[in-house]
C-alpha cells in the first residue's frame, strides 16, 4: 500500500523546523546532527499520515511560498528516504558538485520536464508520483511516469489543498 510523503524544506521558514518535529518519523534527507544549524535548514521525509499540524499549518500559511512537493511510494521508508538522497548532488557542466535541492518546487516544475527516459527511471523507482505546487500556488502538477515519459496532470485542488 502506498504512503503519502511530504518532502519539506526547512530552510524556507524559520518555523517549518518544529513543524516538521511535531510530527511523527521526520528523516533528514541529509546526514547531519539534526540540531545542527544545517539540520534545522534541511529537507525532511515527512509521512503525511502523521503530520496533522505541519499539514494544517501548509494549507494555511505555506501556499505558495515553496516549502517543498509532496510524493507517493510503497517502498520501505527508510529506503525510499536512502533512495531520495542519492537525487541531492549534481555535477555541473564544469565538473564540480553542488548540491541539487530538488524539493523545492521552483526547482523540481523546472527540472522534471527535462528529464530523459533514464533520468525518470531512476526519479520514479520508488515513488509512483510526485506532487508540486504551480508556480503561483493557486493548484498542482502531479508528475507520474507512463511508458518512458512523463505524464503531467493539473489540478487546482489535491488532498485537502
């Protein structure tokens, strides 16, 4: 049975931190001490089942301002959190490694559409969908992969949003 994820960033606003740790199995997408500075400002794997206050508080204060997508996966949590990890570096052009934030949604509209047959292969091995808001925040684009592609489709209104 799938599970719904919230991928959010916590660099976004200073209260998305304690947002997140109201909730029950938050996973740092990065390894770090997660009262570290760069602990408080990472992105975590959120199961949105358990995540009654952050939901809430998205739905009232975060739309529009880019506090991360959400997903849906059946993988094992712990899994699905080492498998999403692996999307956070990318090598530029020049060879150097930055890092990819790939859950911001101003990233992920842009990136995902230019995304080959491989390239969705590994983005969708785990995950049956991808959630992200437009980009004014008034609906959302769920992102699935359908023989090779990328399938799009628009919503003005998903789970509760």
């Amino acid at each position: 049975m799938s599970e719904l994820y919230a991928v959010v960033d916590c660099a976004r606003d200073n209260h998305i931190y304690d947002l997140v740790h109201q909730a029950l199995f938050p996973a740092c997408l990065f390894m770090t001490d997660i009262v570290s500075p760069m602990g408080r400002n990472a992105p975590y794997l959120v199961p949105v089942e358990h995540a009654e206050t952050l939901i809430e508080s998205w739905r009232k204060a975060g739309r529009g301002e880019s506090w991360g997508i959400f997903l849906r996966s059946s993988e094992e949590r712990a899994r699905l959190r080492q498998r999403l990890r692996t999307f956070n570096q990318a090598k530029l052009p020049d060879g150097r490694v930055v890092l990819f934030r790939w859950w911001d949604p101003r990233v992920f509209r842009v990136y995902m559409p230019t995304c080959d047959a491989d390239d969705l292969k590994q983005w969708f091995a785990s995950v049956e969908e991808y959630i992200c808001e437009t980009e004014d925040g008034s609906g959302f684009t769920i992102y699935r992969h359908r023989d090779g592609t990328l399938a799009q489709e628009h919503a003005e209104r998903w789970n509760g949003f």
